[in-house]
C-alpha cells in the first residue's frame, strides 16, 4: 500500500457519510420536519391530544415555521392548522380551526369553524375576557 492511497481510504468513508447525511436533511419535507415536533400516543390511543413539543406563541398555540429564508419563502403557521392541512387540504379564507379539547398546543384536535363559533364557543365555556357592559358581536 502506497502512503498516498493510505489517508485517503481512512478519510474517505466519513466524508461519504456526511454527504449523505446532508443530503437527507435536505429533502426532508415540511411535512417530516412537523411531524417529527409532535408527541404522537401509542398505536391503539385513538383519544388523546397530540401536544407540539416546538415553539408556541403567547396564547399557547404552536407555531412552525417552514420554507427559505433565502428565497423569501419563510411562512409561519399555526401548528394545529398546518397538521389539519396536511391531512385534509387547505381551509377555506375565514374559516379557523377550533380546538374540541380546549388544550392550545394541540394538533390532533381542530374542527373547523368560523370566527362566530370560535366566540360562541369560548362564551359558552366561559373564556370570554370583555370590559364590564360590553357584549361579543357574534
Ligand atoms: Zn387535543
């Protein structure tokens, strides 16, 4: 064995290694990213929430962001949402998601519904917050 091809056949293997790994993390979709963010329940657990482990806005609702930068690209969606649009297609312009469960950082549990039922809904359960005298337009 000649001393040249000798640091190249250690060397070689882990930069092949690295390549892959980069090239992995490159295709790795929006959807794989997400997903790998919630903390899904065993198989058979048809009932319980599906809680984002990820960033979570000042209301307790997760966020995800996705696409470049670079490109200008970069959005930021509500993690229950975008788990609703993954499985079932795009929400229709003022149509929000409610959560059955009541638990923000939910991904699992959105039923869609317009604003009006969003503040029927929080009404109902006594979540409404308005000044003394004031009543929700719903
Ligand atoms: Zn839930």
């Amino acid at each position: 064995m000649s001393p040249r091809t000798k640091p190249r056949q250690r060397r070689s293997p882990s930069e092949e290694s690295r390549r892959r790994r980069a090239a992995r993390q490159k295709v790795r979709t929006d959807a794989q990213r997400f997903w790998a963010k919630v903390q899904v329940p065993p198989e058979g657990d048809d009932v319980s929430c599906w809680p984002w482990t990820a960033a979570v806005n000042a209301k307790g609702y997760g966020v995800f962001f996705f696409g470049s930068r670079l490109d200008g690209s970069r959005r930021t969606v509500l993690a229950h949402r975008f788990a609703w649009e993954l499985v079932n297609g795009p929400l229709p312009d003022g149509i929000v998601l409610l959560h059955s469960c009541d638990t923000p950082a939910c991904v699992r549990h959105g039923i869609p519904g317009t604003q009006a039922d969003n503040v029927a809904d929080m009404i109902a359960k006594g979540r409404n917050v308005l000044p003394p005298g004031r009543r929700v337009a719903a």
